[in-house]
C-alpha cells in the first residue's frame, strides 16, 4: 500500500499571487484624470516635474489612493501652500 499524500485539486487562479502593493497607473489616463493633471501643470506652470513630485508626496502620505485622487490631493496641497 502507497501512503498517498494529500493533493489539492489544480486551481490555476492559485498560482496568482496576491497583490498587496499599491496600483500603478493606468496605462490610459481617463478624461476625468487628464482635466486633473492639466490642472495641476496650469498650477505649477506646465512644470511636469513638480506636478509629478507633488502626486509622488501624495502617494507617500496615501499609498492606497488612486492616481486621481493623489492629483486632487496635489492640487489641494498647492492651493493650501500658495495662498
């Protein structure tokens, strides 16, 4: 007699590993999230840089936040910052 071990059935969706890192952005910015970051770059005066180190700051501070939110978040902080 074999001593058989004990064997799951296959589950292919058991080979996926959990995701537990925040989202990356989606590849195609929706209109909501374009009119946003557009807002942002008027802010800083077209200034890709600092409008991407201030959704980076955002993300620091909120890593669950989608990518919209972070820009608002942005936003809101440089309205804050230069009254």
């Amino acid at each position: 007699m074999h001593d058989k071990q004990h064997s799951r059935p296959s589950d292919p969706s058991s080979n996926i590993p959990e995701d537990d890192g925040p989202r990356p952005p989606a590849s195609t910015p929706s209109p909501k999230n374009a009119d946003l970051y557009q807002e942002l770059l008027t802010k800083v005066r077209g200034n890709r840089a600092i409008a991407d180190r201030l959704i980076e700051f955002e993300r620091k501070k909120a890593p669950a936040a989608d990518r919209n939110e972070l820009i608002r978040r942005a936003i809101e902080g440089w309205l804050r910052d230069n009254q």
